[in-house]
C-alpha cells in the first residue's frame, strides 16, 4: 500500500530555515528566563528627569505665544520704529530743523525693515519648535492604540512622520482603513472604533494647525504699522450750551480775552472784547471777501496758535453754495487744542511734567503721541450749524412793525426769499419780552464817515431774538385771520388773533425755521433815503469730532478740522448779547466806523441806496457788482458764524474714575473726551488675518497641553522610524497577509498590536491582532496572545 499523504497544516505560511530557528531560539530564551526567574521586559517608561526636562521644553511653547496673544489683544504700540528699546523713538517733529523728523524717520524704516526679517525667521523656529511637539502628541497617541488589545491597522503606524503632510489627506487609504462594524476586519466594540476614528480625526485637525501655525505666528509676531487708536483721556460731561444767556463773567470769554474781566464781563461791558475778538471779526470778514472773489467758500480764522474753517454741507449740483448749511467749530474747543499742542510740543523737546504743570498721569498720556510718526489728536465735542439769509429793502415800504401791546410786538419783512425756495413770503418774527424768555433785545450804533456820531450817515443796529418766526407764502395769511392782527401800526383793541396759527409753519419743511430765530437789523438813512438791511439765521447744535495734526512738516498751518459734520441738530436760543460781544460793544453803544467789517457794512448800504444791486439784471454785470456782492456776503455770514463760534459750553469732571453705561449712552449730555490716532508699529486685532491668528495659536496653546499631560502620563520614549522598521524586519511572519498580497488596502487595514522590547534590536515587538489562516480553503481567525505596554 502507497504511504497516505500527510495533512495540510492549517499554517501555510512559508517559512524560512532562519526564521524557524529564530522563533525556535526566541523560546528558548523566553523558557530559559522563565527557568531563572525572570520574565519578558514588556514596557519601560522613562526616568523622571528626562521626561520633564523634555515636557518643559514642550510646554515653554507656550510663553512666547500667550505673550504675543497678550500684546495682540491689547494692543501695545511699540511706537515709531518697530526696533524701539526703551520706547522712546520719536520723531522729533518739533525740531527747529526740519530735516531731522526726515531723517528719523528714514532710520525707523531701516531698523523696521531689518527686524522683521528677524522675527520672520523667529516666526520660523517657533513653528517648528511647536511641530515637535505636534509629533510626540501623535506619536504617544498612536502607540497607546497600538498598545490596546485591538491593536491599530499598519497603515497608522506611520502617522506620526505623515500626519503634517497636507497632500496626504487626499490619500485613499487613510480613508480606507478606518475601522467598521461589519467584515472579516469588523472591530467587535464600538469604543475601539470610536478611538480610531477620533485618532485619524485628531491627526487630520492637526494637519490644518501645523500648516497653519506658521502663518498664524508670523501675523501675531510681526507688528505692522498704521493708525492706531489711543486710550480715551481726560473725561467731562457735556453739560450745557451757554447760548441762552449773556456770556459768562468766568468762562471761557474771560480766559480768551485779555483785557476783559470778571466785573467787566458781570455788567455786560462787551467793549473789552475789541483787542482779541473785533480783530478776528475784521480779519475773518476781509479774508472772506478775498476769498468770494477767487469763488471759494474756505477761510479760515485764528484761535491761538491754531486755526479753524467753517465747513459748508450740501451745495446744489453747480457746486454754488447758496442755502448750504455752515458748521461753525468751537474756539472754546480749539482753544483746549492749542493747550494740547503744546504740551505735546514742549514733551518733544525734553519738558518734564513738573515743568508743564501736569500730573503724572495726563504727563503720560501726551507721551505716548510722540512715540508715533503720524499723529491725530481728536476731541469731541458741539458744533453749530446755521444757514444765514439776508434781506433787503432801499423803498421803506417793505418792512415795519405790528404792536400788539405793551409787551408785545412784531417786525414784519415782505418779499422775503427763504433758501431755495421759489415763493416769496412775508416774514414776521416777535419781539417783546411777554413772548417769552428767549425772546430778547439789543441795539448799538455805527458812526458815520470818520466817526462822526452827527451824521446821517449812523446806521442803527438792532438785534432782535425770538422765540418764533411766521412766515406766510406770497404774504398770504392763514384763512381765519383778521390782516389787522398783522397791521402796520397797533392792533386795534379787542380783536383776537390766533397766534398759534399764525405762527404755525406754512409746510413742514420749513419746522426748523421757525424758533429760535436771530435777526440784526441794519438802517441806514442819507438824506430822504433809507436802507434796511437784515441778517437771520437759526442756531442748530449737534456733535462731532474735531481732530488736529500738530506735527509743523505734515500740518504746517495748524489747522483744526472737523472729521464728520452732522446730519442735522437741535434748533438752541441765542442771546443778543453774544452778537454784542461779536461786534466788541455794549448794548447802546456807538462802534467807531475805522474798522473793516463797519466799512464794509457801510459801503453795502450805500450801493443799496444807490441801486448798485440791481446792475444784476443785466447781461453784463461789472466787476464792482460782483465785488459788491461779495462784500454783503461777507458782512452778512462773518458776523453770524463768529458768533455762533465764540458760544461756550458747560462740562464737568467724573467723580469716578471711568465713565458708566449710563454716561455713554446719554445723547443729551455726552461724554467728551481726548484721544488720538497715532501712525505707529503695533501690534493689534484690527484685521480678520489677526483674529485667524489667535484662534490657530490658541489651539496651539490646547495642543501643547494635551501632549504635556500625555506625556507626563505615559512616560514612554519616543522610537525612531529605524526602530520601527528593525522591530519590522525582526518580525516572524505568521500568515497576517494571507490571500490580500495584491489589495493594498486590505494589507493596510491589517492590525497589529505593538509591545516594548527592550532586548530586541528595534526595541519593539509586533504581534497580528488580524491573523487570518487557511483550513481546507476557509479562512480561520486566530489572535495571537498580546501583552500590555503599560
């Protein structure tokens, strides 16, 4: 009989003489130590010292970061030059030779420019320095999955060293060897599925961070410079408008005229005003007329040693500028801007605060300006707008007065042009002092030539607040009302008039003209002739913020400018004795005629007499025309706008040392405050690249401490890639691949459970977790025994 064939082992694996002697001497070792006593080295953690010296390493990762978070997120201005040790770098902007600022600033951009190469390459170390510390977090993670029961597919035994790769998520098998439920590879707990995926989850998260951190480092690292805004100084309450009342004995009025005082100002003695605010008056009236004759609506006044204009809002499409609305600064706030330039400017050149009389701490604010190499200084604060309108009549027919009684009248003008408006209407304001208590008087007199109070030439100047103005289209007046309540002369006794219909706007654009309405009178008679002249105009208040360059190379005029003008405002009284104060005279006064607003007052007047405006109708008006007309602007807006710009307003302090939300919140009595814009290298959130950068180094900032407390947990030393290949080749083959030589993928999804072994060359050992055999062509599943690392 034939010998029987022997049995197909179940193990078909092919196995090489080497291989078999090596298992063959592998237990013999393991039986030998079991015979002595001892047992397989499974794991080894690491000593103590190594492990925190190397988990500070990685941990101290997170200083420089959370500094540069720090200084990002509060905004440190380094100053004019991104190199600034000490920060002090100033420009010097004060300096008598104009060419130093130049030359500084030249050097702060080669500093500048010298440093930043230098921080990109810090920005350089630090994302590597945190890429190693990327690397152990996946390295400890993956070999804790490695270490578990389950094992982990062989395709994310690599990941540490491919984790970074961005190209690498587009790689099929990452994807394909993740774990499922169902197949001969199915997990047979969810809890192990659920750490894989969440391994490959946390790797791929990773993969956008480490591309992403060196980006995000250089962005917080490297400062930039631009506009930065300082903090928010000196707070006050707006308090009131001083414009209802005569200007006040101890404000702003006395500081700003020099030879007025308190008692002077008490009793209402406005001629003390003339060494400072008659001269502005003449000089801002003769520059406008200079300016009207080169078509230019931009002129400018003192205050100081600054210098402020009057902004003009809405001109109709052909540029002109008639019915605009004029802004009119404050030289109450201007003034507080020339104190700031100059402690701005004597802190440049070495001043301390002792010297400038200030407290340490508004010492310390005005120092930071001159760390920048552009400045803004900004205030906020009122400004009044207006829209003045004139009136004229050379006939003594179209104007006179109703009295109504002993308290009450009314001065009426006809053929009165409103704006833009196309009807002509009759215009009738109230005066006596029963309308009400913003309804007031004054009056003064202009000498004739040479200042002779004699002659007829005087022209009579009444300044006439009311409380309300009518206005009656093509003098038509309301239906119900007797013409004899609008009379020339006196109302007859016992008739009832409807004041409050007659003073009810004619259409509701024309609201805002009716209160709170100013009138000066001009009358002016030679011979049998005589002229009546009128200036109007409505006091509207809003708020804005006023900015100022004091930096003499880039603002060589100090000019004050006003960054925004308001939408509108709110209508506020005006007591005629500001318009006293304008003109530098007491109420009944006589004005000299020598100065050139009353010159020019009296030419307008005379040329009305004469009939020079009417030369308009022509076709060809003459240059004197023009000039003429010029000069009644001029005489008719300057006298307005200069009172309107020497109203003072009340402020107080904080009792406490920030302002509460109620106090920010309150439109009626604003806080007003200091700040500046500052052109400076700093650091800053001003930009969605900033904000990109804090939210990546934050999760830097979790990823360094999720590695330092795995690592202080696990305590493993990290194994090189040669290691793993050595414990690879040292590993005897038991059939893991059997029948998937030729699917990658399936080869990758094998899992193999990885075992600390210090006496093995690559220190590790593998064993399958996934052994698949054959038995008469079925496959078997067999799992080797596994140890625990740790």
């Amino acid at each position: 009989m034939a010998a029987a064939k022997p049995m197909l082992s179940a193990d078909t694996q092919y196995h090489s003489v080497s291989t078999d002697m090596d298992q063959s001497s592998e237990k013999d070792s393991l039986q030998r130590k079991v015979e002595m006593g001892g047992h397989p080295q499974l794991s080894k953690n690491r000593n103590w010292i190594p492990t925190i010296l190397l988990q500070a390493f990685f941990f101290l990762w997170i200083a420089p970061i959370m500094t540069l978070l720090v200084l990002n997120m509060k905004g440190y201005t380094i100053g004019a030059s991104a190199w600034c040790p000490g920060g002090i770098c100033w420009v010097d902007a004060f300096e008598p030779d104009s060419s130093i600022p130049e030359l500084n600033i030249h050097r702060f951009d080669k500093q500048g420019h010298n440093l930043l190469g230098i921080l990109q390459l810090v920005a350089k170390l630090l994302e590597i320095w945190f890429e190693l510390v990327a690397v152990a977090l996946v390295y400890h993670y993956t070999m804790r999955l490695a270490a578990m029961k389950e094992g982990l597919p062989i395709g994310y035994l690599n990941r540490p060293n491919e984790f970074a790769d961005l190209p690498g998520l587009f790689e099929s098998l990452l994807w394909t060897s993740l774990p499922s439920s169902k197949g001969p590879q199915a997990y047979k707990k969810k809890a192990a599925r659920i750490r894989v995926w969440a391994f490959i989850i946390m790797t791929v998260v990773l993969c956008f961070i480490c591309n992403l951190i060196g980006p995000a480092i250089a962005v917080l690292l490297i400062p930039t410079l631009g506009w930065q805004q300082a903090p928010k100084v000196s707070y006050q309450t707006f308090s009131s408008l001083a414009s209802a009342a005569p200007p006040p004995s101890d404000g702003f009025t006395y500081i700003d005229t020099f030879s007025c005082t308190h008692r002077d100002l008490a009793n209402y003695r406005y001629s003390c005003t003339r060494y400072d605010w008659a001269e502005k008056l003449d000089a801002w009236t003769s520059s406008w007329v200079v300016a009207a004759a080169e078509s230019s609506h931009t002129t400018i006044t003192q205050q100081d040693e600054l210098v402020f204009t009057v902004n003009a809002s809405k001109p109709d499409a052909d540029g002109d500028y008639h019915g605009a609305t004029y802004w009119i600064p404050s030289r109450q706030l201007v003034h507080t801007f020339s104190e700031d330039y100059d402690n701005i400017a004597y802190i440049s050149l070495g001043y301390n605060a002792t010297d400038l009389e200030l407290s340490d701490e508004e010492y310390n604010s005005y120092v930071v300006y001159n760390k920048s190499q552009r400045l803004q200084v900004q205030r906020n604060g009122h400004i009044l707008g207006t829209y003045p309108n004139r009136w004229y009549d050379a006939s003594d027919s179209l104007s006179w007065t109703t009295t109504i009684d002993e308290g009450r009248a009314l001065q009426c003008y006809s053929h009165y042009a409103y704006g833009l408006a196309s009807d002509n209407y009759t215009k009738c304001i109230q005066d006596g002092q029963d309308w009400g208590p913003n309804t007031k008087f004054a009056s003064f007199t202009i000498a004739g030539p040479g200042n002779n109070t004699a002659s007829g030439s005087n022209i009579t100047m009444e300044v006439f607040a009311s409380d309300h103005a009518a206005y009656f289209p093509n003098g038509t007046i309301p239906a119900g009302v007797s013409p004899d309540c609008l009379i020339d002369g006196t109302v007859p006794a016992g008739l009832e008039c409807n004041w409050d219909q007659i003073f009810a706007p004619p259409t509701p654009d024309m609201a805002n003209a009716t209160s709170y309405i100013t009138t000066i009178q001009a009358t002016m008679t030679q011979g049998t002739d005589k002229v009546v002249a009128t200036i109007d105009y409505i006091a509207y208040m809003g708020f804005t913020t006023y900015s100022l360059d004091p930096y003499p190379d880039s603002n060589p005029l100090r000019l004050v400018q006003t960054q925004s003008l308001p939408a509108n405002g709110t209508a506020v009284p005006v007591d005629p004795a500001w318009t006293l104060a304008t003109f530098s005279i007491e109420d009944g006064g006589v004005l000299e005629t020598n100065r050139s607003t009353t010159q020019i007052l009296h030419k307008v007047l005379s040329s009305i007499l004469a009939g020079a405006l009417e030369e308009g109708d022509s076709d060809n008006p003459s240059r004197e025309y023009y000039e003429l007309v010029n000069e009644y602007e001029a005489i008719a807006y300057v006298p307005a706008l200069q009172t309107l710009s020497i109203i003072e307003y009340l402020a107080s302090n904080l009792t406490q040392a920030k302002p509460t939300k109620a106090m920010i919140e309150d439109k009626e009595h604003p806080l007003l405050f200091r700040t500046a814009l500052m052109y400076v290298w700093a650091y800053g959130m001003g930009s969605r690249t900033a904000i990109l950068g804090v939210v990546v180094a934050m999760m830097g900032v979790a990823v360094v401490l999720a590695q330092f407390f795995l690592g202080i947990f696990d305590r493993k030393s990290i194994r090189s890639t040669t290691q793993l290949l050595v414990a690879a080749l040292e590993h005897a083959p038991q059939g893991e691949f059997g029948g998937r030589e030729h699917d990658e993928a399936e080869m990758a999804r094998v899992r193999f459970h990885l075992q600390d072994a210090e006496e093995k060359a690559g220190k590790f050992t593998f064993h399958s977790t996934d052994l698949i055999g054959m038995t008469h062509g079925q496959p078997e599943v067999r799992h080797a025994s596994v140890g625990s690392v740790g």
